[in-house]
C-alpha cells in the first residue's frame, strides 16, 4: 500500500518467515533465551547450505527470515531435525521434502564467510513489552522517539574505546504481541507503570556487526556470533538490518562475549 517513491529502497526478494516451536507451542508472556537457543539447530545449519538469513529476536520469540526462493534448500536441511509446517487459510499443514523437490538445488559448498568487525558501544538497552490496550497511552511518545529524536545518549568519556553511544530503537509488532528494544534513557521518557519487562529488569549491552552495510546476500553472518555465545551458553537477542547486525547481551556477560568474539577474530585470519 506504500507509494512508490524515490526515497524508499525495496529489496528485490520476498521473504518468509519461519518461527521455532517447542512441543507445537510458541512460548508466551516470557522472554526466551534469544537467538542462542537456535544457533546450532536452524541458524548454522542453514550458513551451512549458503542460505542468507535475517534475524528478529522479540521480547517473546524469535524469528528467522528467509528468502522465498531458498525455501526448498531451508526444508531438506531442517527437515531432518525438525516438524515442518507451512500456514494455510489460517491452518498449519506438514511439509515434506517431497513436497518441496520441485526446484530443489543442491546447494554449492559455502565459501568462507568475511569476518565483520564487531563494536561495542558504551549504551546499556532495555528489551520490553507493553499490553496492546496500552498503546494508545504512549503513541505520541513512540512516534516522537521513532521519528524525531535522533540524539543519541552520552554515557561514556570521549576517551572510550569503544563507542561512546549508539541511537536504536526497534520497534515491532506481531500477531498482537508487541516488543520494543530502546536504551535506557529512553526509557525514563515513558510510564514506567506501562512498559513491561522481566522481572529481574536487567540491562542489556550491544555488540554491532559490520563496518559497511552488510546487505542481504552474504550468509553465516548470524552463525558467527550466535555459535560462539551458544558454545558458553551465554543468552542473545539478535535483530538484523540492512547496514548492520545486533547481537544484544545482557550487561555483565559483555566482557566475555567481547572475548569470545575477539578469539573468534584471531582465529579466522
């Protein structure tokens, strides 16, 4: 429905979205462990089949989205370890592999992912919910903090390292469930009474992967970071964009997670 425009870029693929279940059940009201819990399972099986994948972690579940045309390479490497079902008329039904061997390509072996920088900025996130009903108390908060406020916090010395702060505020809303990522002086700006968190409230740092916009294309990016942090059993949320990848930690990991990702680095030269 959005006008065609110069100043909106669209991507030239579609793009589905596959949510892992347990028993069937999408977990509700609590937050999961993030993108480590699906690391070894869906995320670095698909790098491994050269499948590109976007990640969208929420404060209730997690998404991996994947391109249309890469559907039939995403079934016959999950369907080994996973029930597969594709929603129909509101209905899920299974799907087999012989259901997707139509257009099925082996896939080539995947060349050597690029190691991205990573950066750590000094700005400490909060990753929250709201009730629905809610939402029309801080509409006008959310569009002026969406759309107006670019100024990012200062929480750091300009002799910091890494960088002092960093603006992002992600925003989404899905089936009804609503999950918003801001940092933390953000937060003061809304009721706290109406933001709604877990219930030890705790911080979260951001680690942010590339140095260049990353793009669509390139594939095992998500692998990279998530397989390390899962090997320490060490919990992230993980959102995808087109500049650049976020992996979200909580506080007092960020130093271990700096670690393993810098071994990471020394390792891949």
């Amino acid at each position: 429905e959005l006008p065609p425009s110069e100043f909106m870029q669209v991507a030239d693929s579609t793009w589905l979205v596959l949510s892992v279940v347990s028993n069937g059940r999408e977990p509700s009201g609590c937050q999961a462990t993030g993108v480590t819990k699906i690391a070894r399972s869906v995320i670095a099986p698909l790098a491994e089949h050269h499948v590109s994948v976007l990640m969208l972690s929420t404060y209730q579940t997690d998404f991996i989205l994947v391109r249309e045309r890469d559907l039939p390479v995403v079934i016959h490497t999950l369907a080994g370890e996973f029930d597969i079902y594709k929603e129909e008329s509101g209905e899920c039904v299974p799907v087999t592999c012989d259901d997707m061997s139509n257009g099925f390509l082996k896939p080539k072996p995947a060349a050597s992912p690029t190691l991205h920088p990573v950066q750590s900025p000094q700005t400490r996130f909060c990753v929250l919910t709201v009730a629905p009903d809610t939402l029309p108390a801080i509409a006008t908060m959310l569009i002026d903090v969406l759309f107006y406020s670019h100024s990012p916090p200062r929480e750091a010395g300009a002799g910091s390292q890494d960088l002092d702060s960093i603006t992002f505020f992600a925003f989404s809303l899905i089936e009804g469930y609503i999950s918003i990522v801001m940092d933390a002086e953000t937060q003061k700006r809304f009721p706290s009474d109406l933001l709604l968190t877990s219930s030890t409230g705790e911080l979260w740092r951001m680690v942010r992967i590339g140095g260049q916009p990353l793009g669509f294309d390139e594939c095992g990016i998500v692998a990279q970071i998530a397989e390390p942090l899962a090997a320490a059993d060490i919990s992230a949320y993980y959102i995808s964009t087109f500049n650049f990848d976020h992996a979200l930690v909580p506080e007092e990991g960020i130093a271990e997670v700096i670690q393993l990702l810098q071994q990471r680095q020394e390792s891949g030269r």
